[in-house]
C-alpha cells in the first residue's frame, strides 16, 4: 500500500532541516547582549544585524551537521519520536546536506569576519570555537554529544559566549554583568536540548548516544529540567540586586506561568506529540523570556 503522507515541499524540507524551532536559542542571547551595551548608550545596527545573522547561522549550520551526522551514525531511526530528519528520512541526499552545512557556516563566517574588523580579533576565536563546538556536537571521531555533555556546550555557547559577545560586539569591552546575564540565558537554552533528550531517550540509548537524559534516566532529567527552568527565574535579579540595573529586569517573571505550563507537560509526558510541543515552547519561552529582558535592561538607563 502507498504511503498516504504527502511528500513536503521542497522549501517545508529545507525548513525541516533547519529545525526553525531551535533558532530562538540563537536570537535571544543576541537581543539581551545588545540591549545590555543600550544600556550603556552603545548601539551600531549594522554590528547587531552581523551578531544575529552570524548567529543563527551557526545554529542552522550545526543543526544541519547534526542531521548529517546523526544519520550516519545510525542514530537517527524511523521508531523516534521527533520530526523527520531530512537525510536519514531519505528527503535530501547527504551530500546536499553537508554542502548546506558548508553554506550555512559560511554566511557566519563572513557576518563574522565583518565583526573582527569592526569591533575585534578575540572575535575570530570565539566564532571559530562556535562553530567547531557545532560540528563536534554529532561529528568528528568522539561526539560530546553523545557523552552527555550536549548542555554544557549548548549553555556555554548559546549562554555565556552568546550574550558577551553580543555585548563585546557593541563596545569592545567586557563587564561582570554580562555574564551574570548570561546564565539564565543559557539556562534555558539548554533547556531546549533537555526536552529534545527526555523525548529521545529510548532511541537514543537503543542507539548508543549516551546523552545526559540517557545517563540521569528520564525522572532524574525532568527534575533537572525544572530546576533549569527555575533556577533561570531566581537568577535574574543578580544584575538589579548587586549591580546598577533596576528592579526592570524583572520583566521576565511576567513569563512565569508559561514555564511552568511548560515544566508540567515535560513532566507529566513521554508522547512524541506533547514533547514536540514542549520543546517548541521552551525555545518560545526563552525568546519571551529574553526580549523581556532586553526591555528591561533598555528601560534601566
């Protein structure tokens, strides 16, 4: 019997492979970065355009390389429970994959060299380790990825390299609050992996990805999600409590109930339906989250 699905589009399987709904991770970081230098009276467009294309075309290029690598290991099967991944689903033949890898690291490349030249070589080290951080995530001879260091990386990069380079970008210097802004942030967008590994986690460990889900079990990561989450939320008055930023900040516990809307239907499910909405609410939450922010940190000057 034929398979009654329509094939997608052509543009719906690009779309598919970009994995849309992780991008927030990549926006976010961006928006709070800047409006951190705005709240210094420091703002260059053209930087920020740069920092944001930059970014998510880091983040599109690694997902990419994730769907390419993930197929080749073997990982990626028809039993899983997410969306179907454009190379091992047959949709895109891997060679076209990895030359939209190529094209999709090349445009932050030169987002990013602009960068260097406006605001600073420290940043071709700190691009460069991006994107090596997203090749390795599935690729090279040992993926951390599939060492359950996946949200480390992902909090590192998406978190605290993200915002202070979003803010370096502007003024081409550092300070404290930078990085005290930077863990909720990338609290949360490790989070968005969190939710990614709850739901793959029999297929993943069927196929030997020893994730941090995987590693912790499923009770263990749900707990641990939440406390992500929270933890977010308790931290961002860091910046208004012990530095010169005021009560504005706040702003994001206006999201509040949306997290843990969010936190109950990762805690209460194991369906591949619920968990693929959760998981775009978490990348809808932290962008919520961080615009918030952003207004906060513009309404503090």
């Amino acid at each position: 019997m034929p398979d009654p699905s329509p094939t997608p589009s052509g543009i719906r399987i690009w779309l598919m492979a970009a994995r849309v709904r992780t991008l927030p991770a990549a926006v976010a970081p961006v928006l709070v970065g800047t409006a951190l230098a705005g709240f210094v009276h420091v703002f260059h467009p053209l930087r920020f355009i740069a920092a944001l294309v930059g970014a998510i075309f880091i983040q599109v290029g690694t997902n990419l390389s994730n769907d390419y690598s993930d197929a080749r290991r073997g990982a990626d099967t028809e039993d899983r429970l997410g969306p179907v991944r454009v190379t091992a689903g047959g949709l895109v033949p891997p060679g076209s994959v990895l030359v939209a890898t190529y094209v999709s690291f090349g445009i932050a490349v030169l987002a990013g060299l602009y960068l260097v030249v406006v605001a600073g070589w420290q940043l071709l080290i700190v691009g460069a380790a991006s994107i090596l951080a997203g090749v390795l995530y599935t690729g090279g001879p040992k993926p951390y990825g599939y060492e359950g260091l996946g949200e480390v990386f992902v909090f590192l990069f998406f978190g605290i390299v993200a915002v202070a380079g979003s803010y370096f970008v502007q003024t081409t210097h550092l300070v404290w609050e930078a990085f005290a802004l930077a863990v909720p942030v990338g609290l949360l967008a490790a989070g968005i992996l969190v939710v990614n590994n709850v739901r793959d986690i029999d297929t993943d460990r069927r196929a030997g990805k020893r994730t941090l889900a995987v590693r912790l079990g499923r009770d263990r990561t749900r707990t641990m999600f939440a406390g992500m989450v929270y933890l977010a939320y308790l931290l961002t008055p860091v910046t208004w409590l012990f530095g010169p930023l005021k009560p504005w900040v706040l702003l994001p516990w206006l999201t509040l109930p949306f997290a843990a809307q969010v936190v109950r239907t990762v805690r209460n499910h194991t369906d591949g339906g619920s968990l693929n909405q959760a998981l775009a609410q978490t990348g809808m939450l932290q962008l919520a989250f961080c615009t918030l922010l952003a207004a906060g940190l513009l309404l503090s000057r």
